[in-house]
C-alpha cells in the first residue's frame, strides 16, 4: 500500500501525493525534463546527481526497466517526480518495473501531483532546492530540511560522480586510435560511441592532472558530462588547460564548460536549464538545427571568452580564437565551441543520446578526424 508523500521547494510551494518506491526524506536541486521516453536514462545519468527530478510526460515506466540501458551502475537522481508510476510495466525488454528498482536503489518517488503546475512553477521561478518525504508530512518542516541543503551553485560534485579506477574499453573493432576520457560523471553510451569510432578507451578519474593523461600517448582527449557547477571543478579545468595545444580535445557536456574556464570564460547557472530530448539548436557552420538532447544547468558565457571580433568568434588570452559554433534557438544559450589555432572543440548538447535523436552523432566521427588530422 503507498504512503502519503510530500514535496517541497525552498520558496514554501508543496505538492501532496502519494510515496512509490524507497521510503525517506531527500533532498536536492528540483528540475524537470520534458522527454517523452528515456525516463532509465535520466534515472541513471550521473549528471542528475543530488537533483529531485521531476518529468512532464503524464506516464512514467510504462516500458519498464532494464540493465542494457543504464548510463551508469546505479540510479543517481536524488528523488523521482511523475503524474503517474506504470503499475505494470509492457516490453519484451523490461526486467523490472520502475517502482521496484527505485525502491531497490533506495531513491524516494512521489505520484499524484500536478507535474504540468510544478513545471511552470520551476520555470517561472527557476531551479531550487527541495525536499521530498515519505516521512516529514509537515510543510513547514519539510522545507526546513530543503533550506538547510546545498545549493548547485559551487558544488563540485565531478569528484564524487567520477570513476574510483581508471580503466580500458576497448574499440569496437579494428583499433585505430586511443583516446584518454576524463570522467566527470560520464554515461555509458558516450563511451559506447567513442569505441564505435575506432577508439580504444582509457577512463581516468576527474583528478587525473595533465602528466596522467599524456602518460599514456593519446591520439585525443575527451571531456565527460557531469553533474554540479562547472567552476567548482578546479582540477578538470586545470587538466584541460594543460592539454590544450598538445592533443586533440573533444568535450561535451560539462566538459565543454570546462574546456570554457580552459579558454579564460566564465560559466552561469541558468534560470531552469535545459533537461530534454527536443531541444532546437543551430549548427552555425551551414545553417542546419539539430533537433538534440540535453541535460545541464550551467552554461558558457560568450562574453567572457577574449575580446570579441566579430558577433561569435572571440580572441582568447593566449589560446587563439575560439567560435561559438552552436547556438540555442529557444534562448541562444552557448551549445559549442570551436577552436581555431588549438585542435579543441565541444557542444553543450549529448550526441551520443539514448533514447535519441540522432542528429548529433556525426560529433564521434569530427572527433576521430581532427585526431586523424592531428597524425
């Protein structure tokens, strides 16, 4: 039988509804995403880290769940937030219902509440910290717990999303190049894509410094995703700066902020982020919008990059010129970067998106010709 739940954001707004899954009081960061399917994804993607999410499609776990389409070894979201939990899950492929693996995973889950309101809310007001019980039914207790939790804004959270042990994985085929991935919290199918494209894989821990990785001779770099606000992630910038003009760098995510800060900008927190599979965003090169997928709060800030030349090119303090290459059409937030005298760039967005789209994956192939450009 399901407990009563209550979820509360730092302002004092409170949904009631009614507990699936673990039992307790959490707290974190509340965001929505407003993807259709891909619910495993999200529950699963080391960038949602300490945040209570929140999804506006009315039906959740309706295909169940499954191991093949976990982003990492565990579920990583603070909390789970749905209209309705799918009480019997239909696929061939499901091994699990959602509301049995969040309760393995010991991740608080609240049904019942009016998603579409809670959505507005949070993008009126912006991302803030909550908290969700099972336990604590007073609001103004509850939010007691919310205001006394972290907040995004300096959280280095790569250190504790990021892998214990480096490891290999190898190219999926022939071997034609190897690359070093900095993990910052880093999904499973990026590295997928990586091997897909020749690469074998050699997976370093977020502290690793400049003389790890060249230890090693990569034809790349990779900058991982990752959750918590990018300036606080002192060691990954220092790294990527160390690299710069030495190997091809390659960042996507998080990892384009960093390699950002590498270029001397600054990043910011955005009102509500981005949390998505629809987001419209324009290859500047030809014109093209990709239809992508998203998953961030922070973002680039263009300004900051050097003195500006033109509209997006800026001169950078030492590193050359840097293009912004993609741009957000819905609010023309920073979605790439291009470096034109380092053989460096990165997108905001996930190519590698699973579920989907597809639109960006061309972005491991780039990758593997600039590494073969660089031989």
């Amino acid at each position: 039988m399901s407990k009563d739940a209550l979820l509360v954001l730092e302002d004092g707004t409170h949904l009631r509804g009614r507990g699936f899954g673990a039992t307790g009081t959490v707290t974190g960061e509340a965001v929505f995403n407003t993807g259709m399917a891909g619910y495993q994804e999200v529950l699963s993607d080391p960038s949602y880290r300490r945040q209570i999410v929140a999804m506006t499609a009315p039906h959740v776990g309706n295909y169940g769940m499954n191991p093949d389409d976990m982003e990492s070894d565990a579920i990583q979201v603070a909390g789970f937030v749905v209209r309705e939990a799918a009480r019997r899950p239909s696929s061939w492929r499901s091994q699990g219902s959602l509301t049995d693996a969040l309760r393995d995973a010991d991740v608080v889950g609240i049904e019942g509440v009016d998603t579409r309101r809670l959505t507005r809310h949070l993008r009126d007001r912006g991302a803030m910290r909550a908290a969700l019980s099972t336990e604590i039914l007073d609001v103004d207790a509850l939010v007691e717990r919310a205001l006394a939790s972290p907040s995004m804004v300096g959280a280095d959270l790569a250190s504790e999303a990021t892998t214990s042990e480096s490891y290999v994985v190898p190219a999926a085929g022939e071997t034609v190049h190897r690359v070093v991935a900095l993990d910052f919290g880093m999904k499973r199918s990026i590295v997928r894509g990586l091997a897909e494209h020749g690469a074998e894989v050699h997976v370093l821990p977020a502290s690793a410094t400049p003389d790890d990785v060249l230890a090693l001779e990569p034809d790349g770099v990779f900058l991982s995703n990752g959750p918590g606000d990018p300036s606080a992630v002192t060691q990954g910038i220092a790294t990527t700066a160390g690299l710069l003009g030495q190997v091809p760098v390659f960042g996507i995510c998080l990892g384009s902020q960093l390699l950002g800060h590498a270029f001397g900008a600054d990043t910011y927190k955005l009102t509500f982020g981005h949390r998505g599979v629809n987001q419209p965003v324009l290859r500047r090169s030809d014109g093209l919008v990709e239809i992508t997928s998203h998953n961030h709060g922070f973002a680039v800030q263009a300004s900051s990059l050097g003195e500006q030349t033109d509209e997006y090119t800026f001169e950078t303090a030492g590193l050359g010129t840097v293009e912004v290459s993609h741009v957000n059409l819905n609010d023309d937030v920073v979605e790439g970067l291009t470096a034109h005298d380092v053989r460096a760039f990165s997108v905001q967005y996930h190519p590698e998106a699973a579920p989907g789209p597809s639109d960006a994956r061309y972005l491991f192939e780039r990758f593997a010709q600039l590494i073969r450009g660089a031989n």
